[in-house]
C-alpha cells in the first residue's frame, strides 16, 4: 500500500491523441502548499503546442514551408510537387507582378497558393484569411483578381491540337477500331444555387440532373489530352445548342474531310458537320425497333469503351472540389473561368 504522502507525490493522466499516452508526473502538493498545476492546465498546454505546430506564429501559411512537402502541395494545389507549382507561375509570365490589385501582406506566389486552395479544396474564405492572417475582404479581392487574370492567360492557350498530332499520339487499339476520331466529346454539369431570379431559376434548371447547374461541353484527344472546353451555359440548355454556338461548328479550321467525332447518344449533330463531311460515332438509338441488330450492339460497345477517355477527364477535373460543392449564385458568371482552369 502506498501512503499518503507518496500519493501526493505523483499523478498519471492518460491523455489519448492518437495512440499516444503522455504520463504526467507533477506534484499536486508541495509542502503542504496547493499546486496550481491540474489536468485541465496540462490539457491546455498540451493542446496550445498542438495548435502552434499547425499555424504558425506569425505570418500565417505560405506555399515556402511545403518546398519539400510533396504530399501537401499536391493536397492544396493538384500539382506534383513545389517545383511543378513554381512551373506554372513562370507560366502565367511576368503579369502576375503587375495585377490590379496589389496586396503586401501577401507575396504573389503566396496569393496564387492561396487561390488554388481556394479551388482545389473550396475553403470558405474565412478560413483562409485565419490560415493567411488577413481579413475576408482582402481574401475574396485576391481571389476575384487571381481567377480572372488565370482565365485571361490561359485561355489564349491554343488546345486544340493539328490533325497530325491527333494521328501521331493516336492509341494503338484506337487508331485500328477508330482511326479518323479528331475528339471525343461530352458535356458536364456542376450544381449551383438556386437563383431568387424567375428567369435564372429556369434556364439554370437540369430537367436530367433535376437541380440548377451549370452546363460545360468538354472534348479530349483519342490520347485522354484536353482539346476543347465550350463556354458555360445554364443546364437547361441542350448539348446540341451548345455544339451549334461553339467554334467547332462557327469557325473553320477544326476538322478535315474525313474527320470523325465520337459522342454520347444524347448528342444528335450528325447533320451540323454533314457538309463538312465529319462523321459523328454515336451509340445506336432503338428508334421503335424491341432491340439492336447484334453489329450495332457490337459497335455500340466498341464506342463506349473508347468514350471512357472523356469519362475519366471529367472526373479528374471533379476532384476539384469547387466543382462538388453547389457554386454560390454569385460566383455563376465565373463558372467557365473556373471550369477552365480545372480542366
């Protein structure tokens, strides 16, 4: 048995983060004085040096104290690693120096890390001003201008590739099922609020998803490469006025004679790109027929194996989670600017 006095030499408190125990032996009396130490005084101090391992005391996050931090980099900004993000600032050129608005609390690689946490995570903007010691106006001015100036820049990038280059990068398994596919087309909805306005309520209602969203028409290469991005339309807007309004059916130069679309069956344009002798694999319709012939059930499944590519273009750009959550009614009008930067 133990005395009293040794009792009160000694206490163990079993605090539990993760799968460590921390043993505490302070004197809960000194001489017949009263101790002012306690459990709730060491859980206090244990979790304020927790608390300051995350944020650090001064100058809030910045993209330099993940240099060698692949794993966060990916996690908040979709790049492999450090190197790759400073890649993609040498890209957008010297510009991102001279932006409207300037903040010096924050430098501009520092601003651009803040932006694509914004993107790639969707943190509120009060979170992000905790994280980068700044106020939520100033957060939501940078993040307005960097989404802007990153759709400027990026958009006066040509994607879409030359026939030659479609042909030399052309799978092998494809090129012998479907050797003349310029692009593989698909559209995308993401959701958003629902508008207070009548008008914008009905044009952003999706009879198919069922929600408000916004509507996209996305094309890749036979290789899975991003070639074609449409502008956003509201989700009651049909794939095929979304074709008619883009450059693939405006403006010349993006198919040869010879050239073939694949698309899902929803997708009927056959006819917009008949006189340019452009051919356009869709999945076969019963069209009041009990079922298919057994060549088109064959066909129609040669075409979705191929249309996986865009399937999974899609879903990359989803991980985005910006795109997960319902956009505020706001921020509709930046839709495509933001589409275009995940894709």
């Amino acid at each position: 048995m133990h005395t009293k006095s040794e009792q009160s030499q000694s206490w163990i408190s079993e605090l539990e983060f993760g799968n460590e125990v921390e043993v505490c032996s302070e004197p809960v009396l000194s001489m017949g004085t009263e101790s002012t130490i306690s459990v709730n005084d060491c859980c206090t101090s244990r979790e304020a040096s927790v608390q300051c391992s995350i944020l650090p005391a001064s100058g809030g996050f910045r993209v330099a104290q993940f240099v060698d931090h692949d794993t966060a980099i990916q996690y908040y900004t979709g790049f492999d690693d450090y190197s790759h993000f400073r890649f993609f600032l040498s890209v957008l050129g010297p510009a991102a120096y001279s932006l409207s608005y300037q903040c010096s609390e924050l430098s501009i690689p520092d601003q651009l890390f803040m932006t694509l946490m914004k993107l790639r995570q969707a943190k509120d903007d009060s979170e992000l001003a905790i994280l980068f010691h700044l106020s939520t106006r100033t957060v939501a001015r940078i993040l307005k201008v960097w989404v802007n100036f990153m759709f400027f820049q990026l958009k006066e990038l040509n994607l879409w590739p030359t026939n030659t280059t479609v042909q030399q990068h052309m799978p092998l398994s494809f090129g012998q099922m479907f050797p003349h596919t310029r692009v593989i087309l698909d559209a995308t909805e993401f959701a958003v609020e629902k508008p207070s306005h009548v008008a914008v309520q009905s044009s952003t209602f999706s009879s198919y998803k069922n929600k408000n969203t916004i509507k996209t028409m996305i094309g890749c290469t036979p290789r899975g490469a991003v070639s074609f991005i449409s502008e956003s339309y509201g989700g009651s807007t049909t794939d095929r006025q979304i074709i008619e309004r883009s450059p693939l059916c405006t403006q010349p130069g993006y198919f040869t004679s010879g050239n073939s679309i694949m698309a899902d069956r929803g997708i009927m344009v056959q006819d917009l790109f008949a006189s340019k002798n452009v051919a356009v694999n869709t999945p076969h319709m019963l069209k009041g027929k009990s079922q298919l012939e057994p060549e088109q059930v064959v066909q129609d499944r040669r075409v979705a194996a191929k249309r996986i590519h865009i399937e999974r273009v899609i879903g990359l750009a989803k991980t985005f989670k910006i795109l997960e959550r319902k956009m505020s009614c706001k921020k509709i009008s930046e839709a495509h600017k933001i589409i275009l930067f995940v894709l």
